[in-house]
C-alpha cells in the first residue's frame, strides 16, 4: 500500500514543477499609453507607458511608413532610461532633418519590450495616416483619384477632380501609362501652404508629386483654375511615370525625358511654346537634347524654351511609334537600363539621333551640331528634384518633384483639427524563438525530472527484489 502512494506523490510534484512557471510566464507587461503624434509637418511624437511585476530592462520603437521603397521599410530606434518597473517614454521623429510626409502618407508603429529575466514581448502594430490639421478639408473621389481642398465648395472640387481624371485618361489613353495605386491630391488654397507643408522649398515651389506615397500636393484658389489645367496633368505625368520607372538599380530618367512626359501630359503644346521652338530653330539658337540630361537653365526664357523641346520631342515619340512603345520604354529602363540603352532597344535610336529625327519632323535635318561625347555642363534645374532624407531609405525613395508656382499672395484660412489618436491595443507576444522562461524549456525541465523519478523508482524495485 504503500507504492501507490509513493507514484501520487512523485505525481504531484511534476505536476507542481510544470505549473508554477507557466504561471510566472502569464506574469506579462502592461501598456496604458501607446500612440503617436503628429505636429504637422515637422514631427512624429511616440509615446509609450508600461509596467511588469519585475524590472523593464530594455524597450525599441520600431517604426515605419508606407513609402515605396528597395530595402525593408523600418527603422529601430533603441529608448535610453534606466530600468524600472514602469516607464513613461517619448520620442521625437524629427521630419526637418529626414523630409517631409505628405498628406496621405501612412506611419506606423511598434513596440518590442524586454523584461529582466529576458522575457520579451511586442506591441501590435498601429497605423496613422498623417493630413494637415491647419485646414478643414473637403474630399471627392472617382475612381483611383482623392482631391481634396479647403476652397470653393463642392464646385471647385468637382471642377480639380474633372480635371485630374482626364488627365489620368490621357496618361492611359494616348501614353499608355497607367497608375498602380490610388493616388491623393491635396489642394491647398495658396502657394503659401505647400511651402509651410514642405519645410524646405524654394520660394517659387507651388506643386510637389511624391512618387513614394502616390501623393501630389499643390496650391491654387477658385480663380486660378487655368494654372490648375497646366499644373496638375504635370503633377500627375511625374507621379505615375516615376512609379512605374521606380528601380533599385540607381537608374532615374534625364531632365529631358522627365519633364517632357509631365509636359506632354498637360496636353497639346501651346501656341506660345510653338512660337518659342520655332523661332530658336529658324535662329539655329536650341541646345542638343544631350544637354539637358542633368538640369535645366535658371533663367526663365531658356528653361521655358527647355520644357517645350522636351515636350515636343515626347510628343514625337508618342504621335510617331504609337502609346505601346511608350509604355515599353519606360518598363525597360524599369529594369535596370540607361535611357539610350532603352531607345536603342525599343526605337532603334539613342538621344542624339532622336534629336536629330525630331528637327527634320519640324524641318530642320542636319541642324544638330556634331555629336558630342561627353554632355556640357548645366546648372541646377529651376524644377529640382528635391532628395529629401528618408531614414528608413536613405538611396532608393522615389524622391518628391516640385513645379514653379505663379506669384500668388493669399493668405491661408482654414479651421485647426485635433490630432488623430489610434486606438490603443495590449501587447502580444513577439513571435519567433521562444524567450528565456518559456513554456517549451520548462516542459524539457519537467520532462527530465520526470526521468528521474522513474530511474529512482526502478532503482528502488531492483533493489526490493
């Protein structure tokens, strides 16, 4: 009688050893304050409070955005405190030194937590999407294109959304472009609110696309609906043709080739810029396409007679070889080709001899100078691309393009918002090898343990017998 009772003690105490631990491991953190916010547009604020039963030893904000981009989209960042059982923690992201997020743009968040018997555990992951709470803003939609604005009512936005959507049949129908996302434009009331939304931006800055977020912003009233004609196709052309060029190869598209789709994309070129073209051919007084690889001239009378050249020549392209060459092109410098590579291989031509075809289609053959090896010098483009430094992609962002704007001085109205919280969720386990004082090593414990009670048992027998 007695051997049974000594197999339901030697019971009892695995049971015991099993238990107790699992109930330690259910000892977990707990996080009252988990969110971000955004002073628009130069910080993100991350705010964290937890506790344990122990000692929190270690805390990492992981954090990210929506931007596309070649290397993984997230960035550690390592909180500094001293160990205690509960932490209040901050952290600011600061947009001044990493470039700006445009409206639309998505952040999001997490937190990984590690105690000081090694346990960890991680917060679920929130998202925000970030707006400018200085306006109050109205919203029209139609198909893969948001507008929204702050005024004129619902006629001024029916009006920008009409015209963003033919403008994206344009790009569809006779370029053969088609965007791969939603894309947001935001229409601020003057120029004056782009630059504030850009936090460094030329003066003359009135439009910036963000190919990385499928985001455009610009800045026109109600009266300027003639400016908006010609500025947001523009907009539109360098978002999407960005988009479906992006590579992570280090190939971008030359000045000329850029701004001459966006060009293109407003539509049939002007009456002014014809006359412009026409008179520097007459006069033999217009630069090679090679020379506006890299940039364009300062001066306005020569980047405007820049932009209509580059224009004309797309145009040519275009109206020549059909919107399904186009569309080839712009795929096989996707993949990793220069753009005379790219001529080469889709139109049997490079950027000289495109040239060259395109003045004898007006009536100037034999007009190009000799070609040249090597490209002059130009200086800096009065429509930069403006590499603005993102710390989760420092190289391969597709950088924001920014439009000269007209002289405007309004000034801007709008009601102030509150800032949005998301919602605040409990921590879950981070996935991965299991942590130091797990459920799997105990049970090896208990398992183990249990082997020796059953070689002491027939230790015992054996020696009974």
């Amino acid at each position: 009688m007695k051997r049974p009772s000594l197999y339901m003690l030697l019971f009892t105490i695995l049971l015991l050893s099993l238990r107790q631990p699992v109930q330690a491991q259910q000892a977990s953190f707990e996080v009252t304050v988990n969110r971000a916010v955004v002073d628009f547009p130069r910080t993100v604020t991350f705010r964290l409070n937890a506790s344990t039963d122990g000692e929190i030893a270690e805390v990492t904000l992981i954090y990210g955005t929506n931007a596309r981009t070649c290397q993984q989209g997230a960035a550690h960042h390592k909180m500094d405190f001293t160990p205690a059982p509960q932490v209040s923690l901050t952290w600011e992201w600061d947009l001044e030194r990493s470039g700006a997020l445009p409206p639309g743009a998505e952040v999001w968040w997490e937190w990984a937590l590690r105690d000081e018997d090694g346990n960890t555990w991680r917060t679920p992951r929130q998202t925000m999407v970030v707006n400018d709470p200085a306006y109050t803003w109205q919203t029209r939609f139609r198909g893969q294109i948001t507008v929204q604005w702050v005024a004129g009512g619902s006629a001024f936005g029916d009006a920008m959304l009409d015209i963003a959507s033919r403008s994206l049949d344009r790009l569809v129908n006779e370029m053969g472009i088609a965007p791969i996302s939603p894309i947001l434009i935001t229409i601020y009331p003057d120029v004056e609110g782009v630059r504030n939304a850009l936090i460094h931006s030329a003066e003359w800055t009135g439009g910036v696309a963000f190919p990385a977020y499928n985001s455009i912003i610009v800045g026109f009233g109600p009266q300027e609906t003639d400016w908006a004609q010609e500025v947001l196709p523009h907009e539109l052309g360098h978002l999407v043709v960005d988009t479906l060029v992006f590579n992570c190869k280090g190939i971008s598209l030359p000045t000329w080739l850029s701004e001459g789709l966006a060009v293109y994309a407003e539509g049939d070129l002007s009456e002014a810029d014809t006359e412009r073209l026409q008179t520097a051919l007459e006069n033999d007084d217009l630069p090679p396409l090679t020379a506006l690889a890299t940039g364009f001239s300062p001066y306005a009378e020569e980047a405007a007679r820049s932009y209509a050249h580059s224009g004309a020549v797309v145009a040519y392209l275009v109206e020549t070889y059909g919107p399904g060459k186009l569309n080839a092109f712009l795929r096989y410098i996707q993949t990793g080709h220069k753009t005379d590579e790219a001529l080469q291989a889709i139109y049997g031509l490079d950027t000289y001899e495109l040239d060259r075809a395109w003045r004898t289609s007006w009536g100037y053959a034999d007009q190009l100078p000799e070609r040249e090896e090597t490209p002059p010098a130009t200086t800096a483009t009065p429509v930069p691309t403006l590499a603005l430094w993102n710390p989760l992609d420092a190289t391969a962002t597709p950088a924001p393009k920014a439009t000269a704007s007209p002289e405007v001085s309004s000034t801007p109205t709008g009601t102030p918002q509150g800032t949005a919280t998301p919602s605040e969720g409990a921590p879950t386990p981070e996935s991965g090898s299991p942590p130091k004082g797990s459920p799997i090593p105990r049970l090896l414990v208990g398992a183990t343990l249990l082997l020796v009670i059953l070689l002491v048992i027939l230790v015992f027998r054996f020696k009974r017998s």
